[in-house]
C-alpha cells in the first residue's frame, strides 16, 4: 500500500545516514533491499481467485491505511471481510471506519487468550453493518468467504490468526 513508500524512504535515508557512522552500504544495496522487501500480512495480496489480500491492521490508524488501500487500488468491487481481533482494541472505531466498504461481514474469535470473545465481537460490529456472521472456527470462516462469491477477501486483524487464516485458503484452493 501507500504507507510503504514512506517507510521504503525512511529505510533508505536511515541506510544513507549509517553511511556517515561508518558504515558502507552503497546505492545498489539499498535499491536491491528496497526491491526485495517484503512484510507478510502488510496488505499482503494474493493473485488468486477471489483475490485474498492478509493484513495486521489490528488498531484504528492501521484501520484507515487498510481504508484508503481498498479504496485506492479495488474501487467498486465487491469484499467480503473476514476480522479477529484482540480484546484491548478499540474494534468499536475500528468498525466504525471499515465496515462500511464490505458487502459481507466474517468475524471469527482468534485462538489466542487475549481475543475479543465473538459474541462481543458480533455485538459491537452489528452496530455498523447487519452484514455480520459469525464463524465457529477458521474452518468455517474460510468456508463461509468462498461461499459470499465476492471478487476479494480480506482478512484482517490480529496478527495471531493470520498465518493459520493463509494456510488454510491455500490448502483449500490447491495451493502449496
């Protein structure tokens, strides 16, 4: 998304700044870093279909970069949300910021102990959109984004469930 050409310019000017520290690191070392960055489940997108985009948003200024990066690059497409979230969040404004772009609403209960219970989690995002189902497990979840039929999924939330959430949709759509 946006936000990482502003972290791509800290990392470079940092780099850069090292260089007056005593440090060696040329030009093309940064540009060959720069194009191999990679950072699992920072508006991680998969080109599958529906398109599957994982991503750690899991507080309201993460929210609103997830925001604009839907709004930005998949304008006018339908989404389904898939969301677990931890219980010290603020999943009130959190929902009150993004739930208004998804078609279906996922919301799952992380298998972590500081996660939002799902019935608090179904309480507070139904203020925002009747869009809301709960899922039992990750299973299930998965289950219930294929069978929305929408042209993107998007998980989001706590990092803790995000690997797990991967693994899953590739198994099930034959990937390795």
């Amino acid at each position: 998304g946006e936000k990482q050409y502003l972290n791509a310019a800290i990392a470079k000017e940092a780099a850069l700044l090292l260089n007056q520290y005593g440090f060696s690191i040329d030009s093309s070392a940064i540009t060959k870093g720069l194009k191999n960055a990679f950072i699992p489940y920072r508006f991680e997108k998969l080109d599958t279909t529906p398109t599957l985009i994982f991503d750690g948003s899991h507080n309201v200024a993460a929210i609103s970069v997830l925001k604009q990066n839907l709004i930005d690059y998949f304008p006018n497409v339908k989404k389904t949300f898939i969301i677990s979230v931890l219980k010290d969040k603020d999943f009130f404004n959190m929902c009150k910021e993004i739930l208004p772009l998804a078609e279906d609403i996922i919301l799952v209960e992380a298998s972590n102990e500081r996660a939002m219970p799902k019935a608090d989690l179904f309480k507070c995002a139904r203020h925002f959109s009747n869009a809301c189902q709960l899922a039992y497990d990750y299973e299930t979840a998965v289950n219930m984004a294929f069978a929305f039929d929408n042209e993107i999924i998007v998980v989001f939330g706590t990092f803790s469930y995000l690997c797990e959430m991967k693994s899953i949709f590739l198994e099930k759509m034959n990937f390795d």
